[in-house]
C-alpha cells in the first residue's frame, strides 16, 4: 500500500512523464559544409552551430565556421531547436 506523502510523488512523477512524452523534437539538419546547409534552405541565412555552447554564430563573426562541436545549419532550425545567436564578435 502507497502512502499519501508517497502517492503524491507518483503523482507528480506520472505528469512529468506525461509532459516529455508529448513535447516533440524539432528537426535540426546539420552540415560539414556551409554550401550543403545552403542547399539545404535557399530562402534561409546560414550559421554555425556549436552544440557545446548552445549559441549559433553569423557570418562575419569570429568563430563562424570554427570549432569541432559544431556544424552549419539553418538559422530557422537552429532558432527552433533553442538555440541563441551569440553576440561575441558581432561586426
């Protein structure tokens, strides 16, 4: 038998569980290449994703295109997914 203070955290267990099964993953198509991200999404701009520090950065800013955790993508798909445009460098 659950006690109350028990059946109040399966409660709240349950509703978390509820909640992540129902959010949905945003497509998020990373490229080696800013020319593949390009044909990829003609009417978007292309920046460079770095998962590490969950920002993407624009062309023109000193870490475009720099880094090993990170690839070129759309910049509607990186916004969607969470990510932040970084301010650092900006020109």
């Amino acid at each position: 038998m659950i006690s109350v203070r028990h059946s109040g955290l399966v409660v709240a267990f349950s509703v978390l569980v509820c909640a992540a099964h129902e959010a949905k993953a945003v497509p998020l198509t990373p490229f080696r290449y800013q020319a593949q991200a390009q044909r990829h999404c003609p009417d978007d701009s292309v920046v460079w994703l770095d998962f590490r520090r969950t920002r993407y950065y624009l062309k023109g800013q000193k870490r475009y295109g720099r880094g090993h955790t990170g690839s070129f993508v759309c910049t509607s798909e990186a916004r969607a997914s969470g990510y932040r445009r970084s301010l650092l460098g900006l020109r």
